[in-house]
C-alpha cells in the first residue's frame, strides 16, 4: 500500500516574534512540504515537513463523488491514506508533548494554531464550486482551504490524538467542538457534556472562542476510528 514518507516535527526556541510561513517543493513525483507555526508557550517554533505522491493527492483530488452533508463528513477522515496523514501528525505531536510537558489544553491548542494557519481560500476561488468538502490530505497538499476543510483536518488530527470532539454546526458555518473542563468560554452541550469551539477557519481565535454573529448550533458526531 502507497503511503506518505513519515511525517516529522521537529522544535525550535525563539527569541522573537515571528510569522507562519509554509513552503513546499515539487518533484516529478512527490511534493516536500514544510510549515513553520508558533506555540502559543515558551516562544517555541514548529516546523512540519512531510512528503506526499503527487499520484496519492491526484487519486482525492479527482474525486467528484463529494459528500456535501456534515453528518457524512466521517467518510473524510476515516479513510485509510487521509486518517494515516492525520495520524502520522498526531502521534508526533503527541511525542512533542511529552517533550515539552505540555498539558492538554495546550497541546490542543498548538494544533489548533497549525490548522488556523492554513490559508482561507473559499471553494468558489479553489474549485469553482460553491462547496466542496476536502480531504485532509488535499487541504495540507494545497496548503488553503475554507471553514469545513480545515473543520475537517482538525477534527481528523485531534480524534487520532485521543481528544473527544465534535462538529459543531452553526449557521452557515462549522466548527470543532472539543469535550474539556474550561472556567469560561462558548461551548454546545452534547450528550452531558460540553463541547467548546474551536474555531479553525482563520489565526487568532482561542478554544472557547468564535463570532457572535453565529446564533443556532447544532452538536454533530464524529464517527469511531476505523481498525487498524
């Protein structure tokens, strides 16, 4: 079976603020990617680099077969190739954690800064069509994506991870919600529980923290992992 080349994260300890920055490089037959994104603790730099086929993206890519239904968006993330890309990121940060004894919250939210850091691009600008779901591995290959495809990466990133989420559906927009124990913040409850939104779509935005010009909002689950 084709896989992606093992993801790797490595840390670095700044001493000024910088910006994101993502770069990739093409061969005749894979893309290099790399992305520098910030901690929001101890100044620290992460840089991710990973290499994709162009086949593997290709084969997603030119699929038509789109399920336009969040309540069917599982399929995404589920799927063997897309879960193993998700997969591979997680489990490096979860290394990384241990690393820095990171709690968490924190560790959330260092991935949630990755996916905030991805560009906006709306599917009319990227695919010509008013909505088109992708899969994780096409938004970190094409390195832009609108609210559902980045959505969609988080949820898959933080599932693997271990942390039990939700989508959150608002009005016209969609979210991950992520089940934790927070003095304050905006959350849904949801099977007894509460899910605070972590809001992807573009940088800046805390767990607990989206715009208030969303007004109903609907919990959504997120299928089992499939077997190994």
């Amino acid at each position: 079976m084709k896989k992606l080349i093992t993801a790797l994260i490595t840390c670095l300890l700044l001493s000024t603020n910088v910006f994101a920055n993502s770069t990739y490089v093409d061969t005749d037959t894979d893309r290099l990617i790399q992305t520098q994104w910030y901690s929001d603790y101890d100044m620290v730099e992460y840089t991710y680099t990973a290499r994709f086929e162009h086949e593997l993206y290709k084969q997603f890519k030119d699929n038509n077969d789109r399920s336009f239904t969040p309540i069917t968006w599982n399929e995404y993330i589920n799927e063997p190739y897309n879960r193993y890309a998700v997969k591979e990121f997680a489990e490096t940060m979860r290394v990384v954690q241990d690393k820095r004894n990171l709690n968490d919250f924190q560790i959330a939210t260092d991935i949630l800064r990755f996916v905030q850091n991805i560009p906006y691009k709306s599917d009319i600008e990227s695919k010509g069509n008013v909505e088109w779901p992708k899969y994780p591995i096409e938004t970190i290959y094409e390195n832009e994506g609108d609210c559902e495809d980045k959505t969609i990466l988080l949820a898959g990133i933080l599932r693997e991870y271990g942390f039990d989420v939700i989508f959150i559906l608002f009005n016209n927009h969609i979210a991950v919600g992520i089940n934790a124990d927070l003095p304050s913040g905006v959350y849904i409850e949801h099977n007894d529980k509460k899910y605070f939104v972590m809001e992807s779509s573009s940088p800046g935005w805390n767990i607990g923290e989206c715009s208030n010009i969303y007004t109903s909002a609907t919990p959504i689950e997120i299928g089992g992992i499939v077997n190994d």
